[in-house]
C-alpha cells in the first residue's frame, strides 16, 4: 500500500510529531511505502493568488497550475491511502493545512470535473487538548468531522476516518504519558492494518 502524509505542524518536538513518527513507524512494520508532505518544513504557501484565484472560481481547468501544487497533485494521486496529522487549532486545522486545501484542490482535479481517482482510504488524525467527549458536548467534535470528512474528502475517498487524540490538557504527570502511550499505540496500529 503506498500512503502519502500531509502533516501540519510548526514544531518537532511535541506530541503531534511523536503522532506522524508512529504512524510511519506502523507503515514500516507493515512493508507500505510513503511519502510526507511537511507543509512547514517545506514552507508551503497556503495563500491563493490572484492567477489561481481568477483559474478557480471562472472554473477554468485548462490553466496552468503552480508547479508546488502540481507536485502535491502528484503525490496525491500515487497513492492508494491519505493520511493527513495535524493539531487542532481553534476547532480546526492549521491555517497551512486550510491553505492547502484551497490551493491543491482545483477545478480539474478535485471537481468540476473531478480527475484524480479516489482513494482506497483516507485517515484524518488530529491532536486536541480537550478531550474527544468534551469536543462532542460542544458541537465541535461534529463540526470538525463534518468539515474534514464530508466537505474537504468527500467522495475522493472511498472510505474516511476522523480520529481525535484528545485529552492531554485535563491530565499532568504520569497519567497525561500514559493517554499519549495509548494515542501513539493506536496509531501505530492504525497504520499497520491500512
């Protein structure tokens, strides 16, 4: 199975970044290939320009497309699983995830007409202070999901999972390694049975 990974994250030296290190340490357990597109390691531009903007909403798919996007095109289309491990900022991804989206899903590829085949799976992994249930009493859990899932996926994936590793803020010490054992374990596990 070959996966490609959009990661998310300014930093490596926290949980999430322990979270996309399990992940490829499940891949590798279970013989798939991967690539990763680290959206800050490689100073992906999340702003839609003016030429983009004018090639997107006048749906016109015959135009040219920047060479970066291209390149993540390409990725994306190589691959039988999507994988995409961000934090959760403010009850959403990244504003360099958000970024990507808008730019790497243009008319022609992601719709209108849609080109690129779906995908056999495709794996939301996110980090949150708050817990899972916390998030769902407040609506966000849902919105969240609804937005990955159903708006950003849609049918370009043929199967779809959200899943929050949530709970680090309520818990110190002992008990907060051991939640993050647990989340780093069931990624793994994640991987390996792609």
């Amino acid at each position: 199975m070959n996966v490609h990974i959009v990661y998310a994250h300014p930093s490596t030296d926290g949980f999430t970044y322990q979270v996309l290190q399990s992940f490829i340490a499940g891949l590798d357990a279970a013989g798939h290939t991967y690539s990763v597109s680290d959206l800050y390691a490689k100073g992906f531009n999340p702003e839609l320009g003016p030429a983009e903007y004018a090639r997107e909403s006048n749906y016109r798919a015959d135009d040219p497309i920047p060479a970066d996007v291209a390149a993540e095109q390409q990725l994306l289309a190589a691959a039988d699983v999507w994988a995409f491990i961000y934090p959760v900022w403010w009850t959403d991804c990244p504003a360099k995830l958000k970024g990507w989206f808008d730019r790497v899903w243009t008319v022609g590829f992601a719709y209108a007409p849609q080109t690129v085949q779906p995908v056999r799976r495709a794996l939301v992994i996110c980090t949150a202070g708050h817990t899972a249930e916390h998030l769902r009493e407040t609506g966000c859990y849902q919105a969240m999901e609804t937005t990955m899932l159903v708006d950003r996926l849609h049918d370009r994936a043929q199967q779809k999972e959200f899943v929050l590793l949530g709970g680090s803020e309520a818990l110190e010490g002992e008990e907060r390694e051991a939640m993050r054992a647990r989340h780093l374990d069931r990624v793994r596990c994640l991987a390996a049975e792609l």
